[in-house]
C-alpha cells in the first residue's frame, strides 16, 4: 500500500493522459441531473467530484450508494457507473435500473462484469489500469469523473489545471507529508479517532474514515461543521483520554465555520482528548481536497505500521461477499 500511495501523483499525472486519449460520447442533450453510483474506494471519488465542482455546477449532483436508483432519473440524466472491480453487486443493479430508464450512462471499470455488460449494450465504458485495490485507484476514478462531466459541458476543462497544480503541489510537499502523518499517527495509536471537516469537505473526513478503517483496521467515525455543533457537540461532557479528534481545516474556511471549530476545539480541549488540526495547503478547493486525501492516505499506513497490520488484509469484507454469494446460489 506504501507503494501505491506514494505512486500517488504519478497515477494523476496517468490518469490525465487517458483521459486526454479517451472518446466518449458528447450527449447532445440538455442534462438535468447527474448520479454518481459506486461503493467503497469506487464511489468515494464521486462524493470527493461533487464537492469540489460544487461552486460551478448548474445542475444537481448526487453520488448513489444504494441499490436503486432515484425514482427521477430518465433519459435527461447523466449516470455514472463506478466500480473499480466491475463486480459490485449494488452498482450493477442500479446500472440494470439505469439501462431500463434509457439514462445516459458512462462506466468506470477495470474489468468484471460491469465491462462485460458495457460492451454488451454499447455503453460508454472507461478502463482504468488492474492490479489495485479500489480505494487506491482513487486517481483514476476522480480524473474520469471529472472528464466525463467536462466533455458534457458541465464543467470547463480547467480542472485539468487545477489536478496539474496539486501534483506539483504534492510532489514538492512529500517529505513533509510523510513527517507529518507519521507523527500524528503516533499521537493518536491506541486511541478511537473523530475526523472533523467543515461540511464542504466532507467527503475528504469521509474519505479518511474509510482508509483508517481499511488500511488500519481501526473504527472511527467523522461529522461535520456546522452540523456538530447542533447535537454531536454536547456529547462531550465526561473526561476521556482515548479519544483522538483530527480536524481537516482550510484557512479560507467560511469566517463563521471558522469561529466555530475554534471555540469547539476549546471545549474538546477541556475533556482530556487529543486534538489535531491539518491545514490544507493549495489553491483551488480540489486542490485541497486532493492535499488532504494524501495526508490521510499516509496516516491510515503509518498507523498500520505502528500497529503492525498488514494494510491489504480486507478478510472480513471478503468473508461477507463469500456469504452473499451463498445466499444467491440457493
């Protein structure tokens, strides 16, 4: 995992060159709606696109993980299908549903039986490189996303500026990346993090729960600001020094938002809790996101390290499909 993290602007700077050598279709039609369908490592990059693109949308956005499909999608929708293994049973069924309501539908897979069906019906289908685990294919889900929602005029093209901009960005603050997780993964061993975001980063909290809870093996949870301060807040009544709070921050944060993390990390404060806050460094909001995403993509294995877990092990999950596959067979 080490290695793939670390391989991480460079599977930016691949996923842009395909997706310049890529011929999708430009629908030609006035899109009302986009959904993003994907689980795990596959649908944590639409959550991540739909923020970051946010302030320069016209139309909603919003990332499915479920089974079915919204009851509005028709033929004026634009769904994209994302799964790295091809095999998710719940995006294959929503790609089913999608098909049935004539939408416009774009895959993003390695392979499986998502690219089977795909070529089947003529869909528009992306491959992206094999060999990883999902939630380290991130790069290549976030790149096409954002090119697909391009080529059909949802967003401009800049974003690919703005990707070249975080991979300099990244390479150049690598060493103090890697410093920087390590010891913040030493600050909070042995104790239960809670990631904190202001609620336009959400996905990035998000993103960081799924590979402390993957990659280290360790449960967590996240909410974000303002959201927190009208319930998880008054939680904190009792000392508890196994607690360790990790707070995402942004120094063009919102001035209110701002004034609340700060008075909120005085009351953690006073119940004994670790508390670290990361500033992302960049320009453009995706930027940032893609700042902190790399940040705790390296805590999550510099934790594992420390608690000397293999970063790849994923038994259970594959335990739980093993017994759905059961099920199915009867």
């Amino acid at each position: 995992m080490k290695h793939l993290i670390s391989n991480f602007t460079k599977q930016l700077k691949s996923a842009l060159e395909l997706s310049n050598r890529l011929q999708l279709t430009d629908f030609k039609t006035e899109l009302r709606n986009v959904v993003i369908c994907g689980m795990g490592g596959s649908g944590i990059s639409g959550n991540i696109v739909a923020e970051a693109v946010a302030s320069e949308i016209k139309i909603p956005i919003i990332v499915n993980k479920d089974y079915f499909l919204p009851n509005y999608i028709n033929t004026k929708s634009l769904v994209i299908i994302s799964s790295y293994s091809g095999d998710t049973e719940e995006t294959l069924l929503a790609l089913n549903e999608a098909i049935e309501k004539e939408a416009k539908i774009v895959c993003i897979t390695s392979g499986g039986k998502l690219a089977d069906i795909a070529s089947r019906k003529k869909l528009d289908t992306i491959l992206i490189p094999k060999g990883m685990p999902p939630r380290a294919a991130i790069s290549y889900s976030i790149v096409q996303i954002l090119n697909i929602l391009n080529i059909n005029y949802i967003i401009s093209s800049d974003y690919k500026n703005k990707i070249n901009a975080a991979i300099k960005l990244l390479d150049n603050e690598e060493d103090n990346i890697i410093k920087d997780a390590k010891e913040t993964a030493y600050l909070i061993s042995g104790k239960y993090p809670i990631i904190y975001s202001s609620a336009k980063t959400e996905s990035v909290a998000l993103r960081l729960k799924q590979q402390l809870n993957e990659n280290s093996k360790t449960l967590c949870s996240h909410n974000v600001f303002p959201e927190l301060n009208h319930n998880e807040l008054q939680g904190w009544k009792e000392k508890n020094k196994n607690i360790a709070v990790i707070i995402l921050r942004d120094k063009n944060e919102y001035n209110r938002t701002a004034k609340r993390i700060n008075i909120s990390s005085e009351i953690i404060g006073l119940y004994d809790a670790t508390i670290k806050e990361i500033y992302a460094k960049g320009n453009s909001i995706l930027e940032k996101m893609l700042y902190l995403i790399h940040w705790g993509d390296w805590l999550s294995v510099c934790l594992a390290e420390i608690k000397g877990i293999d970063t790849l092990d994923i038994s259970v999950i594959t335990y739980l499909k093993s017994e759905l596959a059961k099920i199915e067979e009867q």
